[in-house]
C-alpha cells in the first residue's frame, strides 16, 4: 500500500487521470493546497467563523481568524465545544454541493457527476485533558452525530457504520494538524476480513499493524478509500484539531450494511427540474428497502435485533509456572508486543530490553498486546496513544499510567512475576499490584 504527497499548480502539472480509481484501489494522497488550488479556502473557513461567531461570539470569530482555529481551545471553553460544532455544522452543510462541486471538477477532472453525502462531517478535537470534565456532554454529542465528531473514533471501517463500501473520503484539514492529534490509516489492514461491533467499532482481540498519521496545513486534503481502517488519534497535543469531511461515490453508492445516510446525486441537484428528486438514485437499489425495514424492526422491536458479536480471544503467550509466566525470548520479536495474561502484556523494546506491564490502556480499555513499539513507546492500537515503557505515563495527564511488573531475560526465556510491581522511578521492587491490572471501565 502507497502514499503519494501531490502538489498541483493551479491545477496543472499532476495527470489526475485515473486518480479516484486508484483511491479505491487503496493508494493513499495528501493533496496539498488543495483549497486554495481551487480557490475553495474562504468558503468553509467563513462559513466555520460564521458559526463560531452565532454560537461563541465575536470576539472567539475573530481570535479564531487571527490567530488560527488550532488555538481555538484557548478562548473557547470544553463545554461550549458541542454548540459550536453544532452552529458550524448549520453553516458548513448549505454549501457543501458548491464546494465540492467544484472540487471534484479540479481534482478530477474526467468526472462530471457523482454521489455525495448531503452532510459534511465537522470535527474540532481539542486536546484530550481538557474534556474530561464534560465526558457526559461529550458522549451524549457522539450518540446524535456519530463518533469522531468532538472525540476520537476507534480504527473502523466507514461501510461498517452504514457508509458505502466503494466510497472516497475526502478529510480537509482547515487547521494546523499534526501527527498527535490527527487522522490514522492502517495500510497493512486494508485488506482481509475484521470482526466489528454494531457501533462500527473494531471488536476486541484483533491484532493491528503500525498505522500512518499525516502533518497537515490549512487546505491540504487527505484523499483515501472508505474502506481503509481508519481512526483518530487521541488528542495529547496542545493545538485544537479541526477538520471536516466528506464522504462521495464516483458510482451509485453500495451499502453492505445498512442505508442510512443521505447521499445526493450531484447531476440531478443541478438541474431545477430534478433537484427535489436528487436523493432518490442512491435509493433505488434493493439494500435501501431492506435496510429501511431493518431499522424499523430495531427501533419497535429491539430485541429481535442483531447482537454483537463474540469478542476474539486474547493473544496469550508462554506457561504459567507457579507464581510466575515464562516466555520464551525467540517469541518475541523485537518492536513488538504480546499478551500474556488477561491483565498483563511483554514488549521486547531491542535485543537485551524486555518489560512488562498492564495490558490495557486506561482510556477506553484497548489491547496493548495488539499494538506496536514506536519510538521507544508502547502504542495502543486503538487511538494511537504512547505510553513510556518505563514510567508507564501518556502525554494525557488525566489518565493513570500502566504499571509495571518484575520481568528479566534468563537465558532463552523471559520471567515475569506478576506479584512484584516495579517502581515506575527506578525500576525498584514495590508492593504487590493485584488490584491495577484489571481492565479499565471504557469511558
């Protein structure tokens, strides 16, 4: 799997031929600039302005254009986040066929029509530390919008939460974006078979391989398939991530799951004549009776809908001895890490440095032992947060750190003694730990 960087001048000096067909083949673009290429730069930031301003007011407007919607948490408060988001979405939403009219018409330009959802997604993620005190009002924005709006979304599919499989997603970042609190690909798992939830998360126990993050700038866009796995990074940074994004289809937009977003033929909302009727060819396939059908029984009758499914078994490897688990050192590869018990996880960070900790992450309780070592960190697979091997501390103050346990190489096998903590300041014995390897309650 690839991605490419594209810069255009004017439009000019990149063959665009056959570009979307190569998104959905599962290459991966940055278009850089690409709003202001096309002349698109004002209309979602004024739009975006103008909600703040209905919402904040003038004073956060005009801080937001001066000093850039990377700082808005600055003067806007956690709580207010969801009005506004609200306000921005009423703004963003009556000229998103414009925009991306026009957009399509520049980036492809061998495409005349296509589909797209009538609704733009608006996300302003402010850092993470700054939310906890509102989790509730947070939680009740995610269960009318959808996740990722004003919180991070788990790696998911987009056709598992009833968007099409043979889609584009076009992620426009209208701040500064940075790796720590951005966008996630997970390119080695584009293909294959995944277990998911209802919600559209991936369900537990799935191993994933090391994902991508992205430095964007205001008006790069981010160009790839909606069935690559993809998620949000928990926000550690101190910069406010906003973004917006939309969801099309070159061809009539297939839904495996259930139909229910709104799509839009852009040829027929052209047309004064067929404008009124413009939502109806993405409806004209057998899925969307069916699915209208489905969501019906669901809400009249729940409990002859779907359950979820049966979460896959933990990763355990080695043999419980006693008091203690041993590993043999071939099975860990180096950068990688592995379960060993329902509470514990080894991660072998070089050749002569293997550590043991708690297995699951304190923000919404995922699988270490289905991450990665990067940068001398232990990554949870889910938000792409790091953790420090040896302090057991994240970026996000607000959350407790892993604890770690005795663990040392003797000869071909690892020892790990689950009863002996270790000082997260020195690596000095502490007192036993039978109550901080337990899985945290999901927030």
């Amino acid at each position: 799997m690839s991605y490419h960087d594209l810069r255009f001048d004017q439009g000019e000096g990149t063959d665009r031929n056959g570009l979307a067909d190569r998104i959905l083949k599962g290459e991966v673009f940055v278009f850089r600039e690409a709003l202001q290429t096309f002349g698109l730069n004002d209309m979602w930031r004024q739009a975006s302005l103008r909600g703040i301003e209905k919402s904040i007011g003038k004073d956060a407007a005009e801080r937001a254009d001066r000093d850039g919607f990377h700082r808005i948490h600055e003067w806007v408060a956690a709580e207010d986040v969801p009005a506004m988001t609200d306000a921005v979405y009423a703004e963003i939403e009556p000229s998103a066929h414009e925009f991306l009219d026009r957009f399509m018409h520049g980036a492809f330009p061998g495409i005349s029509s296509f589909y797209f959802e009538r609704t733009p997604n608006v996300r302003f993620h402010i850092p993470y530390d700054l939310t906890q005190e509102h989790k509730k009002a947070y939680s009740e924005f995610a269960k009318d919008h959808g996740q990722g709006k004003i919180a991070a979304h788990g790696p998911h599919r987009d056709s598992w939460l009833d968007c099409p499989s043979n889609g584009l997603n076009l992620w426009f970042a209208m701040g500064r974006i940075r790796p720590g609190n951005g966008m996630t690909i997970y390119p080695k798992d584009y293909e294959g078979e995944y277990v998911f939830q209802r919600s559209g998360n991936l369900a537990d126990g799935q191993k994933l391989h090391q994902n991508w993050t992205f430095d964007l700038y205001p008006g790069d866009v981010l160009m790839f398939h909606t069935d690559h796995v993809h998620g949000s990074v928990l926000n550690r940074t101190n910069e406010t991530r906003f973004a917006i994004s939309c969801r099309l289809s070159i061809d009539k937009p297939v839904f495996p799951q259930l139909h229910h977003h709104t799509y839009v033929h852009s040829g027929w909302n052209n047309s004064s004549v067929l404008k009124p009727l413009s939502e109806l060819p993405a409806m004209m396939q057998p899925g969307y009776v069916s699915s209208f059908a489905k969501r019906v029984r669901d809400k009249l009758m729940p409990a002859l809908a779907p359950g979820e499914p049966d979460p896959l078994p933990p990763e355990i490897i080695g043999t419980k001895v006693g008091d203690t688990y041993e590993v043999p050192l071939s099975a860990l590869e180096v950068g990688g890490v592995h379960g060993v018990s329902a509470a514990l996880c080894v991660a072998r960070l070089s050749e002569d440095t293997v550590i043991a900790l708690t297995r699951r992450c304190p923000h919404q309780g995922g699988d270490l032992a289905n991450g990665w070592i990067e940068d001398g960190k232990v990554v949870c697979p889910w938000h792409s947060l790091p953790f420090d091997p040896h302090s057991g501390k994240s970026a996000c103050k607000t959350l407790p750190s892993l604890k770690r346990v005795a663990c040392e190489i003797q000869g071909d096998k690892v020892i790990i003694d689950p009863k002996t903590a270790l000082n997260v300041e020195d690596g000095r014995p502490e007192a036993a730990i039978a109550s901080a390897v337990s899985r945290p309650t999901a927030q």
